[in-house]
C-alpha cells in the first residue's frame, strides 16, 4: 500500500522532526589528534604526510560551524522528509534546533592532542539517529573560541608552518587561510536516545596530519584542497 501524504501532514511531521524532548540529551565535544604519528611541543605539531614531505604545524585554527543529526530512515514518508529539508546545502550561519547546534566554534592546537572541547548538547525527539552533518565556515564575532593574536574572524581554516620536501631541499614556510565552505557526515551507527537511555555523548575528531596529504601548501590552490582533505579526515566515537 503506498502512503500519500498531503503538504499539510508534511508539514506537520517536519515540526514534529525538531520539537524538544525533556530528558533527552546528546553530548558534542571536538578533539584534534593524528590518524598516525606526530611529535607535539605546545602548539607546533611536526609529522609525515601520504606523499613523504616532513609538515611543521606552528599554528592552525578550525572553525566548526554547526552539527545536525539525522534520524534513522524507517519509511518512505521519511524519505518524502528528506527529500524536502536542506540536507545538501551549507550556509555560513546556521541556527540551533533541538536536532541542530548552529554555534560556531574555533579550534586550535594549543590544547594537547585528544583533548576534548564542550561544544554543546542537543535535546532531539526520542529515536534512532544514524547520521550527523558537520559544516566548516567562517567564523563570525560572536564564535566561541576566537583565539588572540590570530585573526580568524571571517576565515574557515589558517594554518602556519613549514615544509621539508621528501625529495631534499630547503624547507619551505607556507600559510594557508580560507573562507570556504565545506560539509562532512559521519555515521552515528544507529545512536539510540529514548527515555530509558536519554543520554549519550560522541566527540568529533579532526586528524590534522591528513589535511596537507597530496598537497604542496606553497601552492596556489592548497587551502581549497586542504579544507577538502579537512573534512574528509573527520571520525566520530563515543
């Protein structure tokens, strides 16, 4: 039997989708760590990309715009749902619902690899939720996190340092800033939140030894690569 849904109950249940649910609560922390080896010393970050060339990080600074998460897919109606929301587009300011935080965040290296920074809790409807959507932006004035001594209002991405080429040679210093957009998902291999299990918490990890993988940052087009790289070196755990 197929299921025909007037606009009216589209509507209706696109309400439903973001109404709050006391007692329910989800848990976003953000940590930068490598995927492999890296030598930390205060903010200076020193490892080995994909292609060999010896990467000195003396600065960098992210901006995490917002994260939304998605329920589980159970019907086809849902899927008329997704078809109807804004999954697939990126806006430089987001707004926060019970299944959104739209507040943006700057992270830096000056906290110690895996160490986690509270960027806020969701109160979504009861469920199962499989997906989050991340989205990488400039940030504004009112970002939590803006570091001092480093300009990072307007700018998505800013990385300082220096390169070794795996072929030899002289290393090379290099700063890349962007104020690109970029969107990541992750699964959240069917999180449950329901009121006899209403709180959970995950940590997003960005694993900034893979940014300047297949790069040359003296490059012209390296920042665009490296907010690509940057998004895709994106994991999620408990």
């Amino acid at each position: 039997m197929k299921l025909h849904l007037s606009p009216t109950l589209l509507l209706l249940a696109l309400c439903a989708c973001g109404s709050r649910e006391e007692g329910i609560q989800l848990h976003l922390n953000l940590a930068l760590r490598p995927a492999g080896n890296a030598l930390s010393e205060n903010a200076t970050r020193s490892f080995t990309n994909a292609q060999g060339d010896r990467i000195t990080l003396s600065r960098a600074y992210v901006t995490l715009s917002s994260v939304e998460i998605f329920p589980c897919p159970t019907t086809s109606a849902w899927r008329w749902l997704r078809l109807l929301s804004p999954i697939g587009t990126a806006e430089a300011h987001e707004t926060s619902s019970p299944r959104k935080l739209g507040v943006p965040h700057v992270r830096g290296l000056e906290r110690p690899d895996g160490e986690a920074l509270v960027l806020g809790t969701l109160q979504p409807p009861p469920g199962s939720y499989c997906r989050a959507r991340l989205v990488f932006s400039p940030a504004d004035a009112d970002a939590e996190g803006l570091p001092t001594g480093a300009s990072m209002e307007g700018k998505t991405l800013l990385l300082e340092g220096q390169v070794l080429p795996t072929g030899g040679g002289a290393a090379r210093p290099f700063r890349l800033e962007t104020h690109g957009l970029a969107s990541a998902e992750v699964s959240l291999e069917g999180l449950s939140l329901t009121p006899n299990a209403p709180e959970a918490s995950r940590t997003i990890h960005l694993a900034y030894d893979q940014w300047l993988d297949g790069v040359d940052p003296t490059s012209a087009g390296a920042p665009e690569q490296v907010l690509k790289n940057l998004a895709r070196s994106t994991t999620l755990s408990p």
